[in-house]
C-alpha cells in the first residue's frame, strides 16, 4: 500500500485481500484482513480494530488458524493483519 500509495483492501489493479493471499501460494479455505493507517502504537491500532464490529470479527474468528501481520512505518504508519485457514 505504501509503495503504491493507496489505503484500501482492494489495489489500483483491482486486486483485493483473495487475489494478494493466493499471489502467494497459500492454498486458503478462509481468509481476512484487517488494514489501519495513522495509528502510532500497537494498541492504538488494536482498540480502533476491536472498537470496529467487521474488525472485531475477524480478530475474533476461530475459524482462523493462521496469522501474517505487517508494519510500514514510512508515510502512514500502515498496518496489516491477514488471517487464514488451509
């Protein structure tokens, strides 16, 4: 997202969280992400998510069993949570 400069959960190319996991090569069964910008702590980022109900379930959802995080601090902070299951 910083790299391209946009805050979205779908690209410029029109790509979103499905198409980006896949990209990978992670076989999912279940995914979901979570996006924040402009938040300075971890727990800042984390109150506005849980304080959020689409967030807050993805947080919350024991049908995930796998999670990648990301942090760019340059321009944002941005921050990222992708949660998945095979």
């Amino acid at each position: 997202m910083a790299a391209r400069d946009f805050f979205d959960h779908t690209n410029p190319d029109g790509d979103g969280p499905g198409e980006r996991v896949t990209a990978t090569g992670y076989q999912w069964s279940t995914y979901g992400e979570n996006i924040a910008k402009g938040q300075a702590t971890a727990a800042e980022v984390m109150e506005g998510w849980m304080n959020s109900p689409g967030h807050r379930a993805n947080i919350l959802n024991c049908d995930f069993r796998e999670i990648g995080i990301g942090l760019h601090t340059s321009g944002g902070p941005y921050w990222t949570q992708v949660f998945g299951a095979r």
